[in-house]
C-alpha cells in the first residue's frame, strides 16, 4: 500500500487489490482442511512477516537484530500452531 501512495497510482494499486483478493481465496481453501483460530493467526503471521520482508528488502526500511528475532518468534509461533493440529 505505501508505493500506491494512498492508492491514488494505478499499478500499485491494482497489485495490492490482486495481492489481497489472492489470500482471501487461499485462506478460503485452507479453511477447508484446518480450524478457524489456527487458520486465521497463520494468515495474518504469513502477512506480517511477508510486510516486514517488504519493508527491508523492497522499500529499505531501516530494521535491527530484535526486529529480525521478533519476525522470527512469529514464524516459530505459525510453526507450532500449524503442528498442533
């Protein structure tokens, strides 16, 4: 959403609106196979770090070692849900 510029650039915007239109319909298909709770925290941990990645790698955004470890506690988290099924 920040290259859209308050979604006032066309392709930035289109490609946000596709981005989020394909998780909800990936999210639809993974509600199918697992519960609700687990399923919904894994989408918005995959939509976290996926925005923190973004951020550093795409746009330069300044980041340090406890944000890094923090991103990581939330991939473990996903991980641990996702085998406590």
């Amino acid at each position: 959403m920040k290259l859209s510029e308050g979604m006032t650039r066309l392709v930035p915007t289109v490609v946000f609106m596709l981005l989020f239109l394909l998780g909800a319909v990936m999210q639809t298909f993974a509600l199918e196979k697992t519960q609700l709770s687990v399923t919904y925290v894994i989408v918005l941990g995959i939509e976290a770090v996926t925005a923190f990645l973004l951020g550093v790698f795409l746009l330069g955004e300044h980041t340090t070692p406890l944000k890094y470890g923090g991103t990581a506690l939330i991939l473990v988290g996903m991980i641990a849900l996702r085998l406590s099924e």
